[in-house]
C-alpha cells in the first residue's frame, strides 16, 4: 500500500488515482469489516514466529529489567529471542501470553494468584505456585520461583508517618482510623485489584478519602509521595527511593500482598527444554538483595537495563 | 464487541454516578480544564489577532508562530512539562494553551482581514476612532468567524483535555487511561462517549452564541 | 547512559530507527484517509444532501480522543501498528473531506462550462479540471492532517511501545530521564514542520499558475488551513 499511497499522491491528475483510490478504499473497508467479526480471534495473526521465543514486560522498570534477563539467557542458551516490552499491566499482558502473542512474561506468583483468584490463600510459596497453576490457562505454566521478592505494600511518606506516629513497626490495621482524611495513590489498576484498593477494605476495612491513579510504582508514585500530593501509596518493596525517601512501609499481618516471587510464566509449547532449564538456573540465582542492586543500578544510576542484564548473567555464570 | 453494550453497561452502573470517581465529577473537572485553557487561550490569542488584523501588519509572523505551534506534539509537551514542572494543573494548560492559541490567533486575524474595506473607510472618513471603527465596525461583521476558530479551539481542548490523566489529574481521560490498565472496556468506551457528548454540547454552545451574539445583517448576509 | 541521544534498549530502536517508524505511522495514514477522502468528497459533491450528515459524522468521530480508539481496537488488531494508524486515517479522513469538498466547490462555474464544452468528459474533468483547482485547499488539509497524525503518533506509547518517538517520552517517566521527553518534542516538532515545508514545495509544483511566493490563499485553501475541527491532539 505504501508505493500506491505515495505515488498517487502526487499524481492525482491522473486517471489511475481514482482508481486506486477505490479500490484502496475498498480494501481498507474490508480490512476492517473482516476483523470486526468477533468470531474469530484477530490476535492470531500476529502469533509468535515459530522457533523465535518472545519475551514480554510490563510498563515498569523492573518488570523491563527482568524480561531483558529471562530474555539474554534465552539467548545464550541458543534460542532466538524477540522482546515486547513495556506492553501495559497484567491485565493487559496476560490476555497476550493466553493468546500466544508472548512466550514468556516475569511475573510475581502471588500478585498473579491473587489475579486470577482474589479469594484464593496464600500460605507458602510453594502452595501459592501450586494454586497458580491450577487457575492457569491450559497452554501455561509457571517456571521455579526465585528467592527475589518484590511486593506491592502501602506506604506513607515521611511527613504522614512523623504527624500519626507510625514507624516501622506500625500496620495496615493502625491506618484504620486516619484512612478517611488519607489520599492513597497507586496505578490505575490498583484501585480495582484485590491487592489493591478492594482487599484494602475488604481485609483491612480501609477507607480512603481518595484515590490517585498515578504508575506502577514508577516516578510518578515517588513523586506523589515525597511531595505530599498523596499520603499513602502503592510502592513495590524493592523500590530503592523507600530507603532515599524515608518512606514507610506498613507492615501486612493479615498478608493481603501474600507472596510476590519473581517467577516466569511461560507458555508450555512456546519454549522448548532448553529455555526451560536456563530460566531455572535464573531463578535459582536471583535472590531479594540482587534485585534490589540491579534495580538501583536501572533507577538511581541510570544504567541501560539491557547492559545491567548482560552484567549480571555473566558475573553468576549464566551467560 | 458491541460497543453499545459497553456504554448501556457503564451509564446503568449506578457506582458510576457518585463519588470521587463518578460522572459528574470528573465531568465537571473536565469542564474545567477545559474552559480555563480556552480563557487563557482567547486571553493571549484574540487581542493580538484583533490587533494584527486591524493593522494588517504581522501576517506572516502569524502564520509562522501557528504553524510552528501546531508542530509541537501535546502529548510531548505534557510529559516534559509534567517532568519539569511536577504535579498540577499548570502542566497540563500548557499543552492545551499551545493547542488552542493558533487556531484563535489565525482566524481572528483573517476574520478582521476580510472585512469588507469600503464601510471600515467611511467609519474613518466619519472621523471616529480607530479603537471604535475595530470593535463597533470591524468586529461584529469579523464576528461570525471569530467564533468559528474560538469553537475549532475549544473542540480540540475538550478532546485533548483527556490526557490530563495520564499525569495523575482528574477529568473525563480518567475512564480512558483506568480503563486501559484495568482492561475495563466499558470504562473506555463509556468515557469516549462523555468526551464527545461534551464536544458535541461545545458545539451547541458556540451555536446558541452563534445565533445570539452576531448582528441579524450581517447573519443573513 | 544519561545521554540526550542515549535511546533504552527497551525501545528496541535507534533514534535514526524511531524516526523512520515515526514518519511511517505517521504518514501512512495520511495517505490512506487522502485515497478515502477522495471518492467520499466525490459524493457529497454529486448529491450535496449527504454532506451535511458526513460532515456531523466526521465531527463526532474527531471528538473521541484518540487513545480511546487505540483501547478499543488492540482487541482487533492487537499490540500493533496497525492499532495506532487506522485511527489516525480516521481523522485525517475528517480534515481531508471538508478540505477537498470545499476546494472543489470554489472551481468556478464558467470554468467547468468551458471544460464542458472542450468535450471532457465529467470523469476527466474533475480529475484534470477540478482537483488541480483544488490543489491549495487539498494540500492545506493534507498539511493539518499531517502535523495532527505526527503528533497523535506518540500518544501509541501508551498502548506498549507503539508510539515510535512518542515511546521515548514514556521512557523518559519511567527512567526520570527529562532529556529523553525533550529529544521527543524536539524531533517531533521538527518532523512535522519538514513535512510541512514539504507540502507547501508539492502545492508550488501542482499549481505552476500561482504566484510563487503568494502567501494569499484561496478563501476555500485559507478555511480549510485555518479551521479544521482539530489540529494537533
């Protein structure tokens, strides 16, 4: 289409023109009629190449850190890799993995648990991966979890924390009474996630005055946070400003943000053994304190997370 | 998809009608953003206009200043300015000012422009003021044209408004930016739908203004 | 890695690489909703009751912020491209008709009567008379619908990497990296206002019997340039 597109253009004096011009119209229209049709999945088309695994992550840095990860041990372990990054939130990422537009997703076995499942528990890790599995769509599976942890929590700022008195060892359940004069901010899909705004109420009986959309975790939530403009916030605890910041994060006794191991989630027939095995000597290496040093390496010193992926892979071996 | 189905299902929700998040508060804020943009807008863009069409001087330097103003992506200008500046509203009026200040600008002065120059002669050979002969002459017959491009302004504001949700503010983008993440289609299609009824009422308003600001002679004409 | 031409590798792409992407989800477009304009604008100038309810329909669908339309399409069409550029064909569509039905409608009538009387046929006349005497006002609209669709591209970031330059201004939220959102803007304005040095060079070429440096405008090729419903979003 572009050739006729561009030549028509500056050749509308012709008799051609018109002709092109209808018979592109008509095309056009008929692309769109033919997807419209809600019968057959338009997402087929665009199925990962076979043999070529591609690897997905969400809209947050450490989410892009972790696919470049899964993504060059891939590589090393001889598969052909192909990224969709930054895509949007798991509400969005995980409808592509059931339809087979990503082969491998970084995701975190409890908040997913808590996706496909908001009334499920969470005792252990083990049990949250075997309950996982069970809610999973047939053509999935979770890979081994890694020791690297990285939860969603509700955090307060400084200041909030100095005027209620609330300290480290403070919880979510301390918040009761201070929650209606609190503004608590949080990705948009925060405020409509079990472990989010309705487990809030519904496990803590928190009620907050309002809710900030902002991101997932990102610049923005800090942002909003340091400078008062919400009070409480969805922060992921391996978040390297909590420490920077003085925010502070509120412990969870009834375990509402359950366990949040980093863990692939694969489709079965998109990855052959090989990947399988490299993803598991990943996860077999990356415990809490690593992810916390590669994550201040992407956010506080601004490295590449590509570069701080290969680094890591070769200093534990994997590369 | 029916797309009606999502938008009977978002107005029959009743949780959608109250609260922080229900319809006519974000509608309100849409409003809002909305007019304080046009109201700046119209502040910058229609005394120079009026001015520069009255004199016929700087036509070009308009010109220029519009399409160079109509380059700069909104979208852009929010997140940098967002980046820079920090939270508030002042970064989101500064795209949708950049937005709405060419289209002001350049219709005025073409609407002063193209006023028939035989009456604006008399008023000066009447000796009246130059001041007098621009606002009892030439604006009420530019008039009608004036409020074409403050409409075109407004329309773009109402639509680009929006992504005043994307940096964490209010308004009717907020069902569209929530709607993306939480894979809420009846959020998206319900809050399009605001944002296009609104545009539509935009219209009707510079309609209804239409009819009663501008002088029967010269609508007939 | 703090650099302004310093591009994540998330963004999988150069900054030489976003650009031409930039330019082919921009321009694209363009060209498709210029080769839909075409024929639509050719019927409501044959029956002149269809284009008042074209025109209202067009208006409405200008008014729907564009990241709905990508929201509701990544159903249909996915993660993609494609996503982003139909929607934008949609509105330079919107820009494009009024545009050509305006600068048709101001060819004089003693004009098609001559063209008549030469013996063309309505076919030939409207292509050989009546489009080049509309050029201005065509190549007017095509100059809005191309500064709005280089623009509107970016907001494609917001879908999952599908805004070309536009991914650079999420990269810029997500890395707190502001130089990142100024090289966006920059390149963005500067592609734009290329494009429209550009057409304004096409419009001298197609219309050779125009004063050359004449800045005046046909009234049609002026409204058009002056008051679409919508330039950038």
């Amino acid at each position: 289409m572009t050739s006729t597109a561009q030549s028509s253009r500056s050749r509308t004096r012709h008799t051609g023109a018109a002709a092109v011009a209808l018979t592109a119209a008509g095309a056009l229209l008929a692309g769109c009629s033919s997807s419209g049709d809600p019968s057959d999945n338009p997402l087929d088309g665009q199925k990962a190449e076979a043999g070529t695994v591609v690897v997905g992550s969400n809209n947050f840095a450490e989410s892009t850190l972790l696919a470049d990860i899964y993504g060059e041990a891939l590589r090393a372990a001889g598969l052909k890799v192909d990224y969709k990054h930054n895509i949007g939130s798991r509400e969005t990422t995980y409808g592509l993995m059931k339809n087979g537009s990503l082969t491998v997703l970084p995701e975190y076995n409890g908040s997913l648990l808590a996706y496909l499942d908001p009334e499920a528990g969470q005792e252990s890790a083990q049990a949250v991966n075997e309950a996982v599995k069970a809610r999973l769509d047939k053509s999935l599976t979770l890979l081994e979890s890694s020791p690297a942890e990285n939860k969603d929590s509700v955090s307060v700022n400084a200041e909030t924390a100095g005027k209620h008195g609330l300290t480290d060892e403070s919880t979510l359940a301390d918040l009761k009474d201070m929650a209606p004069e609190l503004v608590i901010g949080g990705s948009p899909e925060f405020q409509t996630r079990q472990q989010g705004l309705e487990g809030l109420e519904t496990v803590y009986g928190l009620t907050f005055k309002s809710f900030k959309a902002l991101d997932a975790g990102g610049p923005l939530t800090q942002a909003a946070l340091s400078g008062n403009e919400v009070q409480a916030a969805d922060v992921f605890t391996t978040d390297p400003t909590i420490v920077k910041e003085k925010f502070v994060v509120l412990k969870d006794p009834e375990n509402l943000f359950g366990f949040a191991n980093v863990t692939p989630l694969v489709s079965k027939e998109g990855l052959p053994r090989e990947g399988v095995e490299a993803l598991n000597a990943v996860s077999a290496k990356l415990d809490t304190e690593t992810l916390l040093d590669l994550d201040a390496q992407v956010q506080l010193e601004k490295k590449d997370p590509l570069d701080v992926a290969k680094a890591w892979l070769k200093s534990a071996g994997l590369d | 998809m029916n797309v009606l189905h999502f938008v009977d299902a978002f107005f029959s929700d009743s949780a959608h009608w109250h609260g922080y998040d229900g319809i006519p508060q974000r509608f309100w804020e849409h409003l809002q953003y909305s007019l304080l943009a046009l109201a700046v807008a119209a502040a910058v863009g229609l005394p120079v206009g009026l001015l520069t069409g009255h004199t016929g001087r700087g036509g070009n330097a308009l010109a220029f200043i519009a399409n160079a103003a109509r380059a700069l992506p909104s979208f852009g200008l929010l997140v940098l300015a967002v980046l820079l500046i920090g939270f508030g509203l002042l970064p989101v009026m500064i795209p949708l000012v950049v937005l709405a200040v060419p289209p002001i600008l350049v219709t005025t002065y073409e609407a002063v422009r193209s006023v028939d120059p035989a009456p604006v002669d008399a008023a000066r050979g009447m000796g009246m003021h130059e001041s007098r002969i621009l606002f009892r002459v030439e604006v009420p017959v530019a008039l009608p044209l004036i409020l074409s491009g403050l409409r075109s302004a407004a329309i773009q504001i109402v639509s680009t408004a929006t992504i005043a949700a994307y940096v964490s503010l209010g308004g009717l983008g907020r069902y569209i930016i929530d709607g993306l993440y939480q894979r809420d289609y009846e959020k998206v299609v319900g809050g399009a739908t605001l944002v296009a009824v609104l545009a539509l009422l935009t219209l009707a308003v510079f309609w209804a203004a239409g009819r009663l600001a501008v002088s029967p002679g010269v609508r007939r004409r | 890695m703090t650099g302004f031409f310093d591009i994540p590798s998330d963004l999988q792409h150069s900054w030489a690489g976003l650009i031409g992407l930039h330019l082919r989800e921009a321009l694209l477009p363009v060209a498709a909703g210029l080769l839909l304009a075409l024929p639509i604008a050719q019927l409501c100038g044959r029956f002149r009751w269809l284009y008042p309810p074209v025109l209202g329909l067009t208006t409405v669908l200008y008014a729907v912020p564009s990241l709905a339309f990508f929201v509701v399409l990544i159903d249909y069409t996915g993660q993609t491209e494609l996503t982003v550029m139909i929607p934008l064909a949609l509105y330079s569509l919107v820009v494009l008709v009024p545009a050509i039905v305006d600068g048709v409608r101001s060819v004089p009538d003693e004009t098609l009567a001559a063209a008549t009387a030469m013996g063309f046929g309505s076919v030939r006349r409207y292509l050989q008379v009546q489009l080049p005497i509309a050029a201005p006002a065509v190549i007017a609209g095509l100059r809005v619908a191309t500064a709005s669709s280089i623009s509107l591209v970016g907001v494609g970031a917001l879908i999952g990497n599908q805004g070309a330059l536009g991914n650079l201004l999420a990269a810029a939220q997500k890395y707190d990296r502001p130089e990142l959102a100024v090289n966006a803007v920059v390149t963005m304005a500067v592609l734009a206002i290329l494009c429209d040095v550009l057409l304004v060079a096409l419009r001298v070429l197609l219309t050779p019997w125009m004063p050359r440096g004449g800045t005046r405008l046909k009234p049609a090729a002026r409204r058009a340039e002056i008051t679409p419903e919508g330039a950038v979003r």
